[in-house]
C-alpha cells in the first residue's frame, strides 16, 4: 500500500467510478463507494453491475464478495477520496460542475489532515482549485490536505484493461501533492503515471478530446462532400491512409459519449473567440446528425411513393460507439428521437440494452408506436434499415437485397454507404 493508504470512498459508482473501485478493491485496498441512486448502491452491493463493461461483472463479484467493496448513498471516513462524478453543460454549453461541488461538499465533513482527495471527473481548467475552496468554505484546512487532479483516459469497452495499462496524469494544487497521489495511482498502474501541476492536467484531458473531436470533423465533412460527389467514403480514407504521414479517422452519424461531445465546449466556453477552430469542429459534429436525419427523411419519402404507405423504419444501434450499453450525448439516439417525433413507424436495435416492455421513458421517445425490437425483427419487418452504430451484431448481416442507408461503415462490404 501507498504510504499507509488503506481506505478509499469513491465517489460516483458509474462508468469510471465503478470500474476504479473494483480494480482497487481487487488490489487489496478497502473500498467504500458512493452512489445517490439507491438501486445503484442496491445493485452492486449484491455483487452485480448496472453498466454493461466487458469483464467489469467479475471484478464487482470478486470484490463484493471479499468484503473489501461495499456501496452506500454516503461517504465515510478515508485515506484517499476520489470524485468520479459526471460534469455535463448547461444549456448553452456552458460548463456544469454542480455534481463535483455536491460530492465535495458530501465528503468534507470526512476529510481529515494527511488525506488524499483526488478529482478524476473531465473538468474545465480550474475546478481542481475549486476543489479546494469548497473544502474551505465547509470548514476543512486544506494546507494539509493533498488535492490532486488525474483525469481518466479509457475508453469503453476496454475499461478494466485500460485503467491499468494506460499512462496516467496527475497535477496537484501543491508539488507535494502531485507526488504523493502519483505515487498513490503507481501502486495500480503499469502505464507511466506523469507528474505536472493540477491547471496542465486538466487542460491535457481536454486536449486529447479536442483533438479527436477536429479530427473526427474532417472525417464527417468528408462523408458529406463524398456522398455529394457519388464516392464511396470508406474506400476514399482506406486509400488515403495508405500515404505514411496520414491517418483520417473514420465518419459517423456525428460524435457522442460524455467525453468527445462535452470537452471541447469547456475550452470553448473559457477560451471564447480564441477557440474558433475547437468551436467549428463541434459545430461540425452536431451538424452531421441532421444531416444524417435529412438523408433518412429524403429516403423515407421516396419509400413512401413506392410503398402507397408510410415505410417502418429501423434505427440500427442507439448508443454513441460501438459494442457498449452507455447513451451519453449519443448522435444515434438523438436521430431516433428526432424520427420518431416526426414519423409514426420509428423502431430501434440496441443489442445492449434489454428489450423491456416500455423503453419509452429510458430513451425519451414519447411516440407510443415506437418499440425496441431485436435485429431478426428489424430484417423482416423494416422497410428501411439505418444503420447509426457498428455493433457487432450487425457486422454480418446479409442486407444486399434490403433497403438501407449506413452512416457507421458496418455494412461497407456492399459499398452502399453514405
């Protein structure tokens, strides 16, 4: 153990929150989780999860049943605090870090000298710091409390893997601190755990997503301008990343997850007309789902001639990437809440997400003639097949002789792709 360290409370049992507190637990460090949903905390202290992450079901079982990871709705006395909450926007992209001032002020009455508390939430540059003065405000001394930032760096689908291979970043308000929570982080990562201030920390993470963010922009305004000029996408960024200084990443239906589609508005927001070309990049993504709506609705009415009727549409996929279960700021569930406002007969294939007998209210579809169907429904019974995501299950399907529109690359073997 590090320095003694013994206990941790995490705080957040979600997508990274659980994953960390498992490894840990795994670790032989005694865990004390935090969740404000109580079938949350219900859910994993029966040694069960609630997110869909490959492997993370055997981690939680093996540390529940050690007894070294117990869930509540409140925090507890600790060594090491580790916020792991969301930080989504207002409206109007504006930075939300009401979830990490809450969680900060749930633990300050725990926060004891000598701790360690760890903000891991993607922040905009100086909530670390704000970290510390909601600390004050409720009454603890910070000058002997390490306050650290070290933002996650996963991706999902490959969690339980990544949080111990990847390098990992750690700033602290205070030199101290920096060291004293990388070496906390090198007791459990293999990767290089690499030492800088809390500001620089912050700003790297939303470095990372910026950067694919512009990147997966041009790939998007590629597929626009090529489904303009009558050419196969795909085939276009395959030959041109033939050349060995080019690597365009790959279009989709526009950009999702709570990373990539919320970093960049917090460089925009605190960076304003300096950040033109971050801006345009996120504009860019969002347009590229209505415009993929457009297509669809153009598609739909050219069925509709044909049919004498209005075509059943099947939306293919609803979570924002491949293989996973999570639907933040999904481009594919967007479109499908679009569609299914606008046209009656609008279902939907998420391979993730249970069918249930109302999914309604969990995707925020009012139209009550939308359903979540399987993909043997959707072959047989759709007059349109849109593919947003490239789940697995949809990589061999045989629909040569089906209607359909692909805006995730899945079916490029027919070379019919927008």
């Amino acid at each position: 153990m590090a320095e003694n360290i013994q206990k941790i409370c995490v705080m957040g049992l979600g997508y990274i929150g659980l994953p960390t507190a498992a490894l840990l637990a795994n670790r032989g460090f005694e865990i004390h989780g935090v969740d404000v949903v109580q079938s949350t905390v219900d859910t994993i202290n029966a040694g069960k999860i609630h997110i869909v992450e490959p492997e993370l079901d055997v981690f939680v079982q093996s540390a529940v049943n050690s007894g070294r990871l117990k869930a509540d709705t409140k925090p507890a006395e600790a060594d090491v605090f580790i916020i792991a909450v969301p930080t989504p926007f207002h409206e109007g992209h504006v930075p939300n870090v009401d979830y990490v001032k809450s969680a900060t002020e749930a633990i300050a009455p725990f926060v004891k000298p000598g701790n360690i508390v760890i903000l891991e939430s993607t922040s905009p540059v100086g909530t670390t710091h704000m970290v510390e003065e909601v600390l004050k405000e409720n009454g603890v001394d910070t000058s002997r409390v390490h306050i650290a930032h070290c933002p996650e760096r996963v991706l999902p689908g490959k969690i339980m893997l990544e949080l111990v291979q990847n390098d990992r970043i750690v700033g602290g308000l205070t030199p101290e601190a920096t060291e004293k929570t990388a070496r906390f982080y090198e007791t459990f990562v293999n990767g290089t755990v690499l030492r800088t201030d809390a500001k620089t920390a912050e700003m790297a993470k939303l470095t990372e997503n910026s950067f694919r963010d512009v990147n997966i922009a041009f790939a998007n305004e590629l597929s626009i301008l090529c489904d303009k000029f009558g050419i196969n996408v795909w085939e276009l960024i395959e030959l041109a990343n033939r050349h060995p200084r080019v690597n365009i990443l790959q279009p989709g239906a526009g950009v999702g997850g709570h990373c990539i589609a919320v970093d960049p508005w917090f460089i925009v927001d605190a960076g304003g007309d300096d950040a033109k070309l971050i801006r345009t990049a996120r504009e860019r993504n969002d347009y590229k789902s209505e415009w993929v709506i457009g297509k669809i609705e153009k598609e739909a009415k050219k069925l509709e001639k044909k049919l004498k009727r209005k075509p059943v549409i099947a939306c293919m996929g609803l979570a924002f990437k491949p293989d996973i279960d999570d639907l933040r700021e999904s481009p594919a569930l967007y479109i499908t809440q679009r569609l299914s406002a606008s046209m009656d007969s609008v279902t939907a294939v998420e391979p993730n997400i249970p069918l249930e007998t109302d999914p309604k209210k969990k995707l925020g579809i009012d139209n009550p003639r939308f359903r979540l169907i399987d993909v043997f429904d959707a072959l047989e019974d759709a007059d349109l097949l849109v593919f947003l995501v490239a789940h697995k299950q949809f990589k061999h399907l045989d629909v040569s002789d089906l209607n359909y529109l692909d805006f995730c690359g899945v079916m490029n073997k027919h070379k019919k792709t927008i």
